[in-house]
C-alpha cells in the first residue's frame, strides 16, 4: 500500500517474521515429504492465482519464497514479471530472465516461452530441493549447466518416494507442450494428499481514519481534531498524479481486465452527489452508511466472495468540480464490476467524465 502527505510518501509492506525459505533448507537441511508437500501445495495455490490473472512470476527460487509467523508460504520479488499485455503475437514470451539453475529449458532457447509452464519448470525444481536438499541441476560450467537443464539430466535420491518422483518427472520434462499443467498436479495422488484448498480471506478493510490519524500526528503542522465536514476533502496535484493508471500497482492482481476501484467527476454539487449515490444502490440491495462524504456500502445479500462491500469518496478538485471514488472494499472484483456498471447507468445525469474518458484525453 502507498500513501502520501503533503510532504512524505509512506510504502507500507507486510512483517514477514519467518524469513526466507532457502534459510530453512540451509539451516536444516532436506524436508520430510510431509512438510515439503505442505510448501509445494501452497506455492502452486499461489503460481496459480498469478496466473489467472495474467502475472508470471519468472524468478521462483527459495530466497524468493518468504515464510510468515504461522509458517504460510509468501511469493515476493516480482521484479522480473511479466503481464499477458507482453505476450507477442505469437503468444509467448521472449524475455530471456531468471536464476540459470531454476529457469526452464525453453526460456533458454531463445524461441520464445510460455509464462505459465516455464513457471511450473521453477516450481519443479523447488520441490525437488525440499526434497532433497540439493538442486537437480548443477555445474560450475554454465554451458554444461544448460545442456543438463535442456536434456533434463537430473536423478532422484534413494529416499524420495515414488509418488514425489513421479510428479517431479512429470513437472521437469523438457518438452512444454507436454509437461504436466496445474489441474492435472492438483489431481495428482502425492500432491492431494492433505492438501487444502485456498480461501479468499476477504478481512474488513482497516479504518483508514485510524492510519490516517497516525501519519497526521507524525507531522503536527498538519494535524486537525476531527469534526464535521463542510466541504469535501480538497484532492492536490499530487494526489491526482498519483491516480495515474501507468503509476497505480494495484490493478495488478485484477481479474482480467477488471479493476477493483474507478473514479468518476462531476460538476454537481457534492450533497447531491452522495444523495444520488445512496438512491442508486439501495434498489441494488445496499445498506448505506455515511460519514462526511465517505460511504460505505454493502450488498445484504451474500455473493461468491462474501458480501460485496463498496467504499465511496468524495473529493473536491475545483470549487465547481469533485472527484468520486468507488472502490471495492470486500467481495469479489468481478460482482464489484457488474456493480458499478448498474450504478453509473443510475447516475447519468450526475457523472461529467468516467475514468477512462480522463485516461483517454
């Protein structure tokens, strides 16, 4: 999350309190099978969440996978990703990139890779190192490490069971075309054993007031008691680059082309606004709940993710101009879509330009 003052910019990441998981393995070795599947079956819950929304990782390797206090898996270090938008007409990718000892045999050959199964290549060979405490390829000679790689020339230890070997055979076949996919490693005997389907943990948004509160107090020339709004929060030149599309990272994880909050101006004024707002969506289903120009509202009726909750804002650009925000607060981004579409075909003779009309200017 980033955030700004008028005088700071706040980058706020999760405490990830458990390190690295390549600190495990060098601390302690090889995992037991049951264990190492527990991390494997995590770190395909989240490949394939990326994937689905068009995000491939292209540097999965231990020292990127982090681990929390309660031992759940984390993917960081997006660095070298790429999005579906850079595929080429021939459908692939042609960014050579990652570390030589976990990429795939096709991202070498300089002809062009799929994201998703050179992904699952990388995935492999952790699941091998878990298993057993070393990695599948290795040479000190980076061209012999790469025929080993394209050749597939790995052997499994004595200890590993069947089921594991099956499916790391299975995962490192050279041939991408005929390399095992997710549905079919989720329907995979060893792999399913204890494994856990994810949930969306779709957790009430914190107060922004409270973090708002926070920042203020940390710079007392700008700190004010709270108390009743007579305008709408004035929105600065910062605020509104920031707003960009080209310098907004939250989009990144959005089903498809869908995002998860759009903004809209009008020349109304900015009661007007919330009021029509508030007769839009209760038709819809929305309990409301107001505060100075913020509202809160939630769908009564349970959707695929739970009850759809959407944050509105006001904001004032210009004494006759104002900004509105809707975002989605909680439940599903494609509901949220659907949503909002109903909404601003309620509110025609309210909106002056949607988002993509500023975009497209």
């Amino acid at each position: 999350m980033v955030m700004g003052s008028k005088t700071k910019i706040f980058i706020v990441l999760e405490f990830i309190t458990g390190g690295e998981l390549f600190d495990k393995i060098v601390n302690h070795g090889r995992m037991h099978e049951k264990e190492a599947r527990k991390y494997f079956q995590q770190l395909i819950n989240v490949v394939d969440y990326c994937h689905s929304r068009g995000v491939y990782h292209r540097d999965l390797k231990p020292e990127n996978l982090l681990l929390d206090a309660s031992g759940n898996l984390k993917v960081s270090d997006f660095g070298l990703s790429a999005l579906s938008q850079q595929v080429r007409d021939d459908g692939l990718l042609h960014t050579s990139c990652g570390t030589p000892n976990y990429v795939a045999p096709e991202v070498l050959n300089d002809h062009g890779y799929d994201g998703t199964t050179a992904d699952l290549w990388s995935c492999g060979v952790i699941l091998f190192v878990l298993l057993a405490g070393y990695l599948p390829f290795d040479d000190s000679n980076l061209m012999n490490l790469y025929k080993k790689i394209s050749a597939a020339e790995f052997s499994c230890p004595p200890w590993m069971s069947f089921g594991a070997m099956k499916l790391i055979t299975r995962i490192l076949d050279p041939n991408p075309m005929t390399r095992i996919t997710i549905p079919e490693i989720l329907e995979d005997e060893w792999f399913k054993k204890d494994y856990k389907p994810p949930v969306f943990d779709e957790k009430k948004d914190a107060n922004l007031d409270d973090v708002e509160a926070v920042f203020k107090d940390s710079e007392q020339e700008y700190h004010v008691t709270e108390k009743k709004e007579e305008q709408p929060t004035p929105m600065n030149a910062f605020e509104l680059i920031s707003m960009s599309r080209g310098l907004n990272l939250g989009n990144l994880f959005d089903e498809q082309e869908f995002k998860r909050e759009t903004r809209f101006t009008s020349k109304c004024p900015a009661n007007e606004i919330i009021s029509k707002i508030e007769e839009a969506v209760k038709p819809l289903g929305f309990d409301v709940h107001k505060k100075n120009y913020k509202m809160r509202l939630e769908n009564v009726k349970a959707g695929r993710k739970g009850n759809l909750n959407v944050a509105t804002e006001v904001f004032q650009v210009a004494p006759s101009l104002h900004m509105v925000e809707v975002r989605k607060a909680k439940g599903d981004t494609l509901e949220f879509h659907k949503f909002y579409k109903n909404l601003s075909t309620s509110l025609e003779d309210v909106v002056w330009k949607t988002e993509e009309d500023m975009q497209n200017r």
